[in-house]
C-alpha cells in the first residue's frame, strides 16, 4: 500500500466526516441520516441531477415518475421518510375490471389474478412453490440457505421448466421477472428470485396493487423526496462530479472527483453494484469486491407514459391495468394524478426481451408501439395521446439499467456477501445491498440509514466537529 | 367450412415500401421468423407460384402465393391433410402509423382439431415476427438512407 504523507494529513483533518458516493434514495438518506446525528457530509453525484433511480418529468402538464413509484404494506421506511420531507402519497387507481391479451384473445376480470382456465391451477401450483421454497432462504444471507449452492446453480427459467410448470405459468412467471428484475427467467439466478420474493414478503407482496407493493403512489412524485434531501443538504451535494479514486489510509479515506480532492473518516458507496467497479480503490478491493461487481449487472426495464384528456378507460369500467403476452408494454397501471376530471396517464413497462429490442428505436417508432399496445388492451382511443414520454433506464450512463440488478446463475453463493459488508472504511448502500425490499426504493432508503450508521462508527466521538450540524464541507 | 384465425396488429413508422421488400425477399424470412430455418421462392414473387420453407426440427414443406398486392397485402397457403393453413399479411396506413397485420388461418374439416394443436404454437409466434418484420424495415431503410 503506497500512501502519501499529503493523503495521511488530509485524513488525519478531514475535510468532512462522511463522503457519500452517489446520490441517489440510498445515498441522500445516508446523507440526511449522517446530517441528523450532526456530521458533515460531501455527496458526490456523477450525473447532472439528484435521485438515481428515481426521476420525474411533466408531460402535457401532468407529472409522471420516470422511475422508482410504487409504494405499498411493510415498505415504512420510504414512508416515512417521504412523510419527514413532507411528499404525501395516494392509491393507485384499482377500480374496475382489469383486462388481459392472452394468446390473441380478449378477457376482462376482477382481482389480481387473470382468467386463465385450468391453466390457473398450475399457476397457483408454482406460485406457491415458489413461496414456499423463497421462504427457505434467509433474509440478507441468500448463501446460508439450504442447497444455496444447487438452488444458485438453477436460473428460474430451468426451475419452471424442471416443475413442469405449463406455458401459461411460464409465461406469466416471465413477466413477473421483467417487471421485477428486467430480465428473462433464463438469465436470473434462482437462489436470487427466492431470496428476492422472501425480503418482499410473498410473490402476492411484491406483484399486487391493493395490499402489494404497487399500493399507492406520491402525489409529489417520489423524485420530489430526493430534491427534498438534497435541498436541505444544501451545497453538501455537488453534482457532475463523477468519483475517480478513493484512497484509504490508516485513520480515513481521500475521495476524489476531478479536480476535487476530500479528506473524511469513511466513505458511504451508495451506487449499483455493476458501477461500483468505476472507481479506482486504493489499496484494491478485496477479489471478491471486484469480481462481484462484474458479475452483478442490472436487468433492463423502460417506462412509458401516455397522457390523455380523460382517463378514457374508466368510462367503460376499465382499471387501466392490463397485462399482455404481445409487448412491447406487457404490463400497464392508470397513473392518472388523484382527483376526478382530471387528465388520464397511462403507464407502461417494457422489459426483458421486449426492452432490448424497443430500447434501440426510434424515439417515434417507440411512442407508437407503446401507443399501439396501449390500444390493443384499451381500444384504439388509447392512440389519441396528448403526450408521451418514456425513460429508458438501459441507456442511463450512471445508471446502467434497472429497476435492480439481476444476478445469472451462480453468482449469489460466491458473490452476494460482498454486496453489503464494507471493507475497512468503506461502507456499501443502494437498494441490492438492503436486507429487506431490495431492489425496491424502500431497501434503498433501508440500505442508506443502515450505512450511514456503520459510517458513523468510523468518526471518532472526542472529534470536536462531532456536535456540528451543518450539512456543508 | 370451419375456420380457425388469429391474427396480431401493431402500428409502425416503417415505410410499406420497406415491410413489403420484408414480405416478398425469401433471405428476410428467416431474419424475421425465429421458428424459421429456411425459405425459398422466385422472386418476384408471383399468385400461383410455389416455394418451400423448413421449420427447425421439421421436413420441408411447399407453400403457394394466394395473394399479393404490392403495399397492401401478401397471402400464401400451405396444404394440410384434411386442412389448409394459411398466412395472410395486412399492411394499412392510419392517421397513427402503418398498420401491419400478420394472421395464421386453418379452415377445413380438421380445422377445430389443427387449431389448438398447430395453429395456437404459431399464432404465439405472430407477435414477435411483426416487431422483427418491421424493426429489420426500419434498420432497411436507414441503410438505404445512409447509402443514398
């Protein structure tokens, strides 16, 4: 380890307690929390704007959630966090039928679960397998459980091939996987799809509107929480200023974004796990930091949204959820703002196989396949759009993909331990380091406060900058 | 006579120019067509003119051309025992786009036994022929534009 006397001087007086490396939910609650317990704390954001996975735009005068949006039962530290920052929340539109294009057919129906016919009883079949065998694996120690090692080895898809799971419930199990990982069945491990829907609480938890994880919505949007952060954090938050290096010495750690150099205790890495390996550490990572980041890519999930003068659907007691075996959006929610005779949105998932394709369009081609399978569920007054936007998370450089990551086959067993467990005074966030709703905005905001107290540990308590409360360097 | 069809719909910015030289150039429909190993016909094509198509993992089989009027639509069958499988293409312009339409059909006595059987495997496939069909025309026509 090569140290210079420069870099042991700037630790020994730092600049700032904390540096937190990117801001996103996850980085920006370490940042707050820090910030709470009277630290100073630098945040380094590579990107132009604050949020990460979560972003907003307003598109034909309506706001719609680029990102992360969805909240539900059990997700409480998202909650409560937006209720700190005062970003209120409002149930997604669930009333009426919900409508489904299967196999080149038309259906509507009531609940959460489709018309399927006999089908149905195999799907239940699997889905309750797979809660079953989820419930095997211990929450944040996928490797401990047991035949971690034979259950990694599997992808999901060759699980629901080897349960002889039917088309009907391959298929569906498709698009439960590329709305939640943004990926095929084939490409994620299994060990990580149980351990997964165990953190959620259920495959009904993670999948459902009323009572699931797709409960409600913010009606600020919950890009607003992470502008609320960020602009209590004040000048602590410097964007465009992408980190390079960190250095660690014996009592602290030497952070640089360019031309910006920072002393501080312990550093809070708060980017997805594919990203982490950006950033040039001194001394190295351990081989198994390193080699996980290469073997922890994000899945590929784009949004997109519809505006309309009305929520046209509601007229014919429709939910405006629909689910679709055609893509490229397979499955749909009304995203509408809360309120009567306002505009209709409708929102759109396009993932997995369908992104891959759909994301190297034209932006035009794009908007019209989105609109044309709008009006395949909807009718065709779903083509009548006053606006449109979509968000392709793939193509986000500081981002890389998303909603979360998706591990291949055995690659959890060996690799998930690094994920949370910090190497010296460097402590890991983002939500795939979380130990609950991973992959989701709670277990960023869980990952965030749980870093931002292994950070503290780092910060002696005689230090006289201990009992500060400004946020700035 | 009982006729079993399905059929799947999608709008497009590609040109009917650019889907029709899709439809009518036997090298494109094994681009476009993942069940497809290969295809083989005389172009131009022509209504009454024969080709063969293999499958992977089937024997070849022959096709007729039924119908093909250039920018609207192309058709061509396939004859069955106690049966005829037929693939009639659509293409529209709309105030939204191209309209284009790719259908399988089975009508003859056996029709009601073949269309859960072979008809559904293919109808499943429709979808993502149509995005391939009309991505690959787009990337087409970008060529052309490029080259031009």
């Amino acid at each position: 380890m090569t140290v210079t006397p420069e870099a042991v001087d700037r630790a020994t007086a730092p600049d700032v307690d904390v540096v937190v490396v990117g801001a996103g939910l996850s980085g920006l609650t370490a940042a707050r929390r820090l910030h709470q317990l009277g630290l100073r704390v630098a945040v380094f954001e590579a990107s132009s704007r604050v949020g990460g996975r979560v972003s907003s735009a307003t598109v034909a005068g309506v706001h719609v959630d680029l990102g992360g949006t969805f909240v539900g039962p059990g997700q409480d530290r998202i909650i409560a966090l937006a209720d700190e920052v005062g970003v209120r929340r409002f149930p997604t539109h669930s009333a009426g039928q919900n409508v489904i294009r299967w196999r080149g057919q038309h259906r509507r129906y009531r609940g959460t679960v489709p018309p399927m016919g006999a089908n149905l009883l195999d799907v239940g079949r699997i889905q309750l397998a797979l809660d079953r065998l989820a419930r095997t694996v211990p929450r944040g120690n996928p490797a401990a459980a047991p035949r971690a090692a034979e259950l990694d080895a599997d992808s999901l898809g060759s699980w629901l091939r080897r349960s002889h799971a039917s088309t009907t419930a391959r298929d569906l199990i498709a698009i439960a996987s590329r709305t939640t990982w943004g990926c095929e069945p084939d490409e994620v491990s299994l060990l990580h799809a149980l351990h997964y829907i165990h953190q959620a609480g259920g495959l009904s938890s993670m999948l459902d509107t009323e009572g699931g994880a797709q409960e409600e919505h913010f009606i600020e949007g919950s890009h607003e929480i992470a502008l609320r952060i960020a602009a209590d954090l004040g000048d602590a938050v410097r964007r465009n200023a992408p980190v390079q290096r960190i250095e660690t010495t014996d009592d602290g750690v030497l952070v640089s974004a360019g031309d910006e150099r920072v002393a501080a205790r312990a550093v809070v890495v708060a980017v997805p796990p594919a990203l982490r390996s950006r950033i040039a550490f001194s001394p190295a990572l351990p081989p198994v930091n390193a080699q996980m980041s290469q073997r922890w890519p994000a899945g590929v999930l784009s949004k997109a949204y519809a505006v309309y003068e009305t929520p046209f659907w509601r007229e014919r007691d429709l939910s405006g959820q629909g689910l679709s075996d055609t893509g490229p959006a397979f499955i749909t929610f009304d995203a509408s703002p809360p309120g009567k005779g306002g505009s209709g949105v409708l929102l759109g998932f396009v993932g997995g196989v369908y992104a891959r394709e759909w994301d190297g369009l034209p932006a035009e081609e794009r908007r019209v396949r989105v609109l044309s399978s709008f009006a395949d569920l909807f009718g065709p007054r779903a083509l009548d759009a006053t606006g449109y936007i979509d968000q392709r998370w793939g193509a986000e450089s500081w981002v890389a993909g998303g909603p979360t990551a998706a591990p291949g086959p055995g690659v959890v067993v060996p690799y998930a331990g690094a994920l949370a467990a910090p190497v010296g005074r460097v402590v890991w966030a983002g939500t795939e380091s979380a130990d609950r709703w991973t992959g989701f905005m709670d277990g960023a905001v869980r990952a965030g406060e749980r870093a931002a107290l292994r950070a503290r540990d780092f910060v002696p308590s005689s230090s006289p900058d201990h009992a500060r409360t400004g946020a700035s360097a | 006579m009982t006729t079993w069809r399905r059929q799947y719909t999608h709008l497009t910015t590609a040109s009917p120019k650019a889907v029709w030289k899709r439809w009518t150039t036997p090298e494109d429909w094994a681009v476009d067509d993942p069940d497809l190993r290969v295809a083989e016909f005389a172009v131009p094509a022509r209504v009454g003119a024969t080709g063969r198509v293999i499958n992977h993992g089937t024997p070849a089989q022959t096709f007729t051309f039924t119908e093909l009027q250039p920018g609207v639509a192309m058709n061509f069958r396939i004859r069955l025992p106690g049966a005829v499988l037929s693939f009639p293409h659509h293409m529209r312009e709309t105030p939204n786009g191209l309209s284009v339409t790719h259908g399988v059909e089975i009508s003859g006595p056996l029709a009601v036994v073949l269309g859960p059987l072979v008809g559904r495997k293919i109808a499943a496939g429709l979808p993502a022929v149509v995005r391939l069909v009309t991505t690959n025309a787009l990337r087409d026509a970008r060529s052309d534009s490029l080259g031009s």
